[in-house]
C-alpha cells in the first residue's frame, strides 16, 4: 500500500510540475518577455474603442508581418494571438531574435545582464521597491 501511495504521489508531483509549463503571456500592461532561447515575445495591451475594425486591424497586423517575413526569412516575426475585448485589444507577437525585434519595431532593446549593459556603456537608474 505504501509503495502504491508513494507512485501516485509521484505521478501527481509530475503532473503539477508540467502543468506550469505553458505559454501565457496575459498580462494587463504592454510588456516584453525574454526567453531563455533568445525569442522575444511581446504582449501589446491598448484602448480600442468600438469605432475601430478588428478585421482591418489584424488585416494590418497580418500584411505588416508579412512583409517583414518575405524579406527577412521565415518565422522571424509571427503573430500569436490578437482579441478585443471590453474595449482593449491585446496583440502577442514572437520574434525569432532581439535583433529580429528591433528591425520590426524600429526601437532598440538591449538583453543581458546588469554588468553587460554598464560594459555596454548604458547607463541605469535602480529603483527599489
């Protein structure tokens, strides 16, 4: 019986551990995640108010990722999810590379540690909360 207990403890710590290993990238600000792989993936939260098109909106979205793919290579940029709901639309976007994000976005990102950047010559302001 004790050896019973021991495997079904076991299989349900298993379970609860992979459980926690999805892609959930809700979040109720805009906000940039930094995988481990070197993958950026963008959550895009904004206003959109019933006067605006979610067709035409990811139309947009659809052509503007396409053409950054045609010229760039394949899954460089993908779009992952786009809903609108209670007046807010909330865009997930994956890029492929940091470098893929700054070209598509126009902006740039730096990744790395803190004594990467200062090496790097940014200068940061610490807070502490």
């Amino acid at each position: 019986m004790k050896k019973f207990t021991a495997i079904l403890l076991s299989v349900v710590l298993c379970f609860g551990l992979l459980a926690g290993c999805g892609k959930d990238y809700k979040t109720q600000e805009s906000t940039v995640f930094i995988l481990k792989n070197g993958k950026i993936v963008t959550t895009d939260v904004e206003e959109f108010p019933d006067t605006y098109d979610k067709t035409a909106l990811e139309t947009y979205i659809n052509d503007t990722i396409k053409a950054y793919v045609d010229e760039n290579g394949k899954d460089t940029v993908k779009l992952e999810k786009l809903t609108v709901e209670n007046n807010k639309a909330t865009l997930i976007i994956e890029y492929a590379s940091a470098q893929d994000y700054m070209n598509f976005n126009g902006i740039e990102l730096f990744t790395g540690s803190v004594v990467e950047a200062l090496a790097a010559g940014y200068s940061l302001i610490l807070k502490h909360y």
